[in-house]
C-alpha cells in the first residue's frame, strides 16, 4: 500500500489526500496511515494541512516492467517486493530448492537486512538499492576465493561511471568514498566443496542516508544523493550493475581473479595504509596492506614477513 501512494506523489507539486482516496478507490485514513507508515519506513515526506503530501526529494521506486524487460535483455530472471526479510535470505532458500540461474530479487525495504560478520543492513524507503542476484558457477567452491573482490570492483566502477569518481575498494569487497561506506556485498554460496558452486550476491547500495539513519549505521557512510549533487535513477542503476556484473561474473567464472587484479590495485583504497585484520575468532595481526595476490588474498607486509589473507571474514580497521 504504501508504495502505490508513493508513486503517485512527485517533488514538484503538493498532491490532495483526497486527490489520492479518489484515484485509488481507498478511504483518506488509509492514505494518512499509509503515508505514516511510508514515513516510519525513512521515506522523507512533506505534508501540508490543506495542502497534501509532496515528496522530501526525487525518490524513483522500482519499475518491475521496466526491469523486467531490460534485464531480461541480459538474460536475468526478475523478482521485485515491496518488502522481504532479506533478499540473500530469500534467495539462498530458493538456491537450495534449484532456483534458477540468475534469477534477481530485489525489494524496496528489507525487515532484516542482513551485513557481513553477523550485522544488521539498514535502509530507508527509497533511500536504498537492495537486491540479491543467485548465480550458477562451473567453478567449484574452493575456486570462488577473488569472487567478493571481482564483485565489489564491479560495483565502484559502475559507481565511479555514475559520477562518484571518489569511490574506491576497501578488501575484501566495501566500496568507500574516502573512509565512508557506500555499498556493501553479502556474497552466501551454496553446495559442497567440489562441485560447481551457486552463490547468492546481495548488494546494498546507500542511495539518500539521513542524518538519524547515518547514526544508527555504527559506521561513517557517504550516500549517492550526497556524492553526485542529484538522486540517481534506482531503475537505471540496478540495469548498470547487473549489466556489468554479468560480464564479470562470467569471466571471474571462466579465468578466475587475475585479470580483474591490476584494475583491482588502481581502486585499491587502502592501498599502504596500516591496517589491522580482525580474525573470527578475536585474532588480530597488524600491518601494511600492500597488494592482492592472484587469488584475491590480501598481502599484509607484518614484522614478521608477508602474509596472505584469505578468509572472507576479517574486519579491516586502520591503525
Ligand atoms: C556488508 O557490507 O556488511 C554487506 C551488506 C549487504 C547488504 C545487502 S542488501 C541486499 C542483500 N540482502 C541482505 O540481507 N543483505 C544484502
């Protein structure tokens, strides 16, 4: 419900209560509910007594018609919700019960987001892109190490090609503008350690973060709204990434990491900067990140000599 209001109200122009009852055959105290409920969702939206409801700003809310044609195009299969619990949680379920290849659910709001290392996502109505794509690799398990990194290079560069031209890498796969977080990749495979292996790659794309939001994130953000001047069409960024995500996946597929490692070190964000690498299990190991191996494992110059990390699951701190 919330949805079929939003899409009515523009920017630009104050739009009736009552205008909207009319239009969609609904009471005016669903209209105020589902506006309230929109709003409780971080959506940002004006109202005016006499006057009705405007939107904060230019949201554009996902076209499934639109997606579902030119994702189709590349050969995606496109499931769009209002709300799910979280899109990897979804699609990993429908991955265990042979949900095809690249089969895509995105949504406009997630109850339960999901982070790495067991972290909430949090998102705002309009404010965000989430989705989850599932894909069937020939590679088996063991062979999908450089995946987060070919993924999170991916995303910045489309992000770059949008106008963010400070976005950079963070190892293994946050895409930054400086030291603040502009996206993020839960990556969740699929089958055993031998045979080909399916993974679950679910984006979250930081799109309009508020002030209330970029507290509650625990972390510094940045957002594309703040980094281009402008809010992006959603509908043309998830067209831009999946596009480019396909490629890459099937050459990551085909070759591995390597070709992906010099463009990789160029967007490298913490190219020499001291780190410090959270293990699991509350380890930490210090030292100066100086490059990717051909695997995608970080190479961390420590008193001791170079190290390789490979695990997916570190925390990178700067000392
Ligand atoms: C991180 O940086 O911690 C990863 C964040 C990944 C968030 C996305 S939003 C779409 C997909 N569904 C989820 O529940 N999480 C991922």
């Amino acid at each position: 419900m919330p949805l079929s209001i939003l899409r009515l109200l523009s920017a630009d122009a104050f739009r009736s209560g009552q205008d909207i009852s009319r239009q969609l055959a609904v009471s005016r105290a669903s209209v105020h509910n589902a506006v309230a409920l929109a709003r409780a969702l971080g959506a940002e939206i004006h109202a005016v007594r006499g006057r009705g409801y405007r939107l904060a700003c230019r949201y554009t809310w996902l076209d499934a018609t639109q997606l579902g044609r030119q994702l189709g195009e590349i050969g995606y299969t496109l499931e769009l919700r209002e709300a799910v619990d979280s899109t990897n949680s979804r699609l990993m379920l429908a991955a265990q019960q042979g949900e095809v290849h690249k089969r895509v659910l995105a949504a406009e709001t997630q109850s339960a987001g999901r982070g790495r290392r067991g972290r909430d996502w949090l998102a705002q109505l309009g404010g965000s892109l989430t989705f989850s794509v599932l894909w069937r690799f020939q590679r088996p398990l063991t062979a999908l190490s450089g995946l987060s990194l070919v993924v999170g290079l991916t995303l910045c560069r489309v992000l770059r090609a949008q106008g963010v031209s400070g976005a950079g890498v963070k190892w293994p796969n946050d895409v930054l503008v400086g030291d603040r977080k502009l996206a993020g990749i839960l990556i969740e495979t699929h089958g055993d350690m031998l045979s080909a292996a399916t993974a679950v790659i679910g984006i979250g794309i930081n799109v309009r973060v508020d002030a209330a939001l970029a507290e509650r994130a625990g972390q510094a953000v940045a957002d594309l709204a703040g980094e281009m001047g402008r809010m992006p069409d959603r509908n043309d960024l998830l067209v831009a990434v999946l596009g480019a995500l396909d490629e890459a996946l099937e050459r990551f597929d085909a070759q591995g990491f390597a070709p992906f490692r010099e463009e990789w070190r160029a967007l490298h964000a913490w190219q020499g900067r001291s780190v410090r690498v959270l293990g699991a299990a509350g380890a930490t190991l210090t030292g100066e990140a100086v490059d990717v191996d051909e695997q995608g494992a970080l190479l961390l110059a420590t008193p001791e000599g170079m190290r390789a990390i490979h695990s997916g699951e570190v925390s990178l701190r700067t000392t």
